[in-house]
C-alpha cells in the first residue's frame, strides 16, 4: 500500500515530466555530453558498461520489482551491462541467468566476462540477434522461465530493431518489460551519427512506434522516462500488459 511518500514521488514525477523547458533542457545536456562520448566514462564492477547511471538505475528498479528468472540482452561490447544485471539478480537471490547475444564477441571481452565472479549467472551466444538459430537457442533457454526481461541495444537500425521486438516479445509476460536502449537517436541532430547506418527516421524509436501499431500486449511506460529525464531511451521502457 503506498504512503504519504510514494504519492508525493508519483507526483513531482508527473509535473517534472510535464515541464517542457525541463525535459528540454535534459535532451540539450545529453546531446552537448555525447560530443564527449560520456557513457563510456563508467565501469561497472570492473566492466566498462557504456550506458547512462540514470537508465542502470531504472533497470535496477525494475530488475528488484520483476526479480525475472531471465534477462535476455542484444548486443554485449564490454560485457558490463551483463555483469550488471547478473549481479542485481545475485542480490534478489534465486537461479536467475543472463543471456547475451552478439554478432561478434571479442575474445578478449568474452575472457574478461567468463573469469569474472558473476559469471556463474551468465550465459552468451554469438551470432546475430534476428538470426533464426539464434532466436531457438534463446527461446529453449528461456523454456519454463516465468518472467523474462529482455533488453535491445544491439544494432540500432529500423529493420533491425523491429525483427528483434517481433522475434523476442513473445516471451515477455504481462508485468515485465522489453527495455529498447539508445531510441533517442531520433531526438539527436542530423548529423550526428555520419559513420553509422542509423539516423533520424531510422532508429530503434522509429523501430518501436512501428511495433506499437499493431501490438497491444505493451505500453510505452512514460512514468520510467519521467522520472529520468536524462535517458538513451525515451519511449523505449515497454510494459507488457496482458499474456
């Protein structure tokens, strides 16, 4: 039952998010830090992590809400994401595992990541994340799990993204999430990803309004986005809401 506390919470939530000079001046932060490539500027017990504290502390929210028998995520790079999430499900307690899947697994990150101490709790395939065998292989792991929360933040193109929220959705159940990172691309200058195949138009957001056109087990969670403010991922917190 929620107090005195929670409720004052939910509503500065709801004002901060409805403040457009606020949200506006979070998106000119976050678009003048990325000149200084600021998310890769954090570790997470020991493992570069390359993503925003604020959106790690959504996740950690969410992880201790859900408390999944399954995190599935796309995309790997340095592995800290991973260590991250197996270490959130080492405190909730449980066999909880995390799978990552990524086209290509240095072999350096991948000996870093099998000698560290959650290692235990992780699993990884390499392969492309839409590939059909890839796609089996995570659906038999995920076998008999209850809850599965899966994370996108493999390549972040339209077609990309949308065959992995088709492919994956299926196995989130009503309550938990599919958290799609780095939809604010679309929010981003024109100009600023000249060397990557994703832009304005063509991006993990651009991905998801696709998807939410004629999907109605997922909501877009604003509440996450609010409270944030500083995100990678406005409108990327999808909330399951019916099996």
């Amino acid at each position: 039952m929620k107090g005195k506390f929670d409720h004052e919470k939910q509503e500065n939530i709801r004002k901060q998010g409805g403040d457009l000079l606020l949200r506006g001046s979070s998106l000119k932060w976050l678009v003048d830090s990325s000149k200084y490539k600021y998310s890769y500027n954090f570790t997470w017990l020991g493992r570069p992590i390359i993503q925003f504290p604020q959106d790690m502390v959504a996740m950690q929210e969410i992880i201790w809400l859900l408390k999944p028998d399954l995190i599935i995520e796309t995309g790997i790079a340095h592995g800290g994401s991973l260590v991250f999430y197996a270490s959130m499900l080492e405190l909730v307690g449980g066999n909880g595992q995390v799978l990552g899947i990524d086209l290509d697994i240095r072999q350096d990150n991948r000996s870093a990541i099998t000698k560290h101490p959650m290692a235990k709790r992780i699993m990884m395939l390499e392969g492309s994340s839409t590939d059909a065998s890839i796609v089996q292989e995570a659906y038999s792991v995920a076998k008999n799990k209850t809850s599965v929360l899966i994370v996108l933040d493999s390549n972040h193109t339209h077609d990309h993204v949308l065959q992995e929220l088709n492919a994956y959705s299926p196995l989130v159940k009503k309550d938990s999430y599919i958290v799609v990172f780095d939809t604010v691309i679309e929010d981003m200058p024109a100009d600023s990803f000249q060397d990557r195949p994703w832009g304005k138009g063509n991006n993990p957001k651009t991905a998801v309004w696709e998807f939410m056109k004629t999907n109605n087990r997922f909501v877009i969670d604003k509440e996450v986005e609010n409270k944030l403010l500083i995100t990678v991922a406005p409108d990327g917190y999808l909330r399951c809401i019916e099996d």
